[in-house]
C-alpha cells in the first residue's frame, strides 16, 4: 500500500459525459501527478501539481483539468468523453514538485466509456 | 513526446534463473527509475538511479544507470513466481519532476 488513495475504482460511463477522478496523496507530499495508461499508449504523464498549483503539463487534453485543493487532493476532470479515453487512470504523489523525490502511485481508476 | 525504449517486450523464464531488461533513449536523462506493476495496481517504486554508472541492488534485484545517461538496466537474479508482472522503466530529464515511461516488460514465470 503506497499511501496514495484514489477514487472510484472502476467507472463506467457514456460517451458525451463528464467524469471526476479523485486523488488523495500520502501523507506529508504536496505534490500530485496525474497519467493515463491505456494499452497502446502506455504510461503518460499528464500533468502535476505542486501545493495547489499546477507545476508541470504533459499529454493533457483540452477536455481534461485538474486542480488541487487546499487539503491536497487533486481531482482531475474528464469531459466530452469518447472511447478513447478508457483506460487506466493513476494518480502519483511525492514530497516535493522536484527532482530526487521519488513519485508513489496509487492503485489507479479504470475508466470504461461506452 | 519523448520515447524510451524498453526491451523485450514480454519474456517468460523458469524459475530460480536470471532475468534482464533494458531500457534505452535517444536523449540523455538525469535519472532513471524502475518499477513494477501487479494486475490491477498502480506501479511500485523498486529502484532509483541518480547518476551515470551507479549500480545500485534492493534484493535479487540490481540496475544500472548506462555511462552514456541514454539507457538503463534491470537483472533480477533467481526469479520466483511473485516476480511475475510488468516491469517499467522511467527517466527524469530535468529539474522538473515529469517521468517518461518505457512501455513496460512483462515477465511470466515458470515454477
């Protein structure tokens, strides 16, 4: 158990909709990162936040966000799903927003659109 | 974006032998790191490597960091049925903390 919680565990919805993933880091980071893993694409990074704000971008789609409350989870936001955004969503947190400070994962979303 | 190669791509080897796995960049990373991923879960942590040619072991497990900072290692010696998963390389270029992944190694085990 890596200390970082995540919510729901399996989520199946339509495509058109809009979905919120939920991230709890481990005690004590303040910084969280978002990726989706799908079977073709692998692990991508999609972006991070430090302390509320955002630090880093990667993959991310203009149909997706994510924001950071002051009790440091995150949550990211899917909208206007389509079948191609099923896949695994993991949500990693560590320490601090820099280099040296290892990233833990949680056990991840799955997101099923129909 | 940034591609790490990782090879091979599956493997299945009987248990109580040695594995390998690489994982190889056309671009130089400042760190590398590999985890593993059980069905089901989210990758796991297994080793961390902070500079060009460290060699650094947690168990049966040892990696090494390519002298050229463009690729990495994974040997697990004496494999066992729990070693069974997929295993992940990640580099870190900059100050920043923004990881690209390999596409991951999946290892079968025979008892």
């Amino acid at each position: 158990d890596s200390g970082v919680t995540q919510t729901p565990k399996h989520l199946i919805t339509a495509t058109g909709q809009r979905v919120t993933l939920r991230c709890s880091p481990r005690s004590g980071d303040l910084s969280v990162y978002w990726y989706q893993q799908s079977l073709d694409q692998g692990l991508q990074f999609l972006i991070q936040y430090y302390n509320g704000e955002e630090r880093a971008k990667g993959n991310i789609l203009e149909r997706f966000s994510a924001q950071q409350f002051p009790d440091l989870h995150s949550e990211l936001n899917l909208s206007s799903l389509e079948l191609g955004d099923s896949a695994l969503y993991f949500c990693a947190s560590s320490v601090s927003g820099y280099a040296l400070v290892e990233q833990y994962f949680g056990p991840g979303t799955r997101l099923t659109v129909t | 974006g940034q591609q790490l190669n990782q090879s091979p791509q599956s493997m299945f080897t009987q248990e109580g032998e040695d594995v390998s796995m690489n994982c190889t960049s056309s671009s130089i990373f400042n760190t590398w790191l590999w985890y593993k991923q059980d069905p089901g879960e989210g990758p796991v942590l297994l080793i961390a490597l902070y500079k060009a040619g460290e060699l650094t072991s947690n168990g049966r497990l040892t990696a090494q960091f390519g002298i050229t900072r463009k690729d990495s290692f994974l040997n697990i010696s004496a494999s066992i049925p729990s070693d069974v998963g997929i295993y992940f390389c990640a580099g870190r270029r900059n100050a920043g903390n923004m990881l690209t992944f390999g596409g991951g190694t999946r290892l079968m085990v025979k008892p």
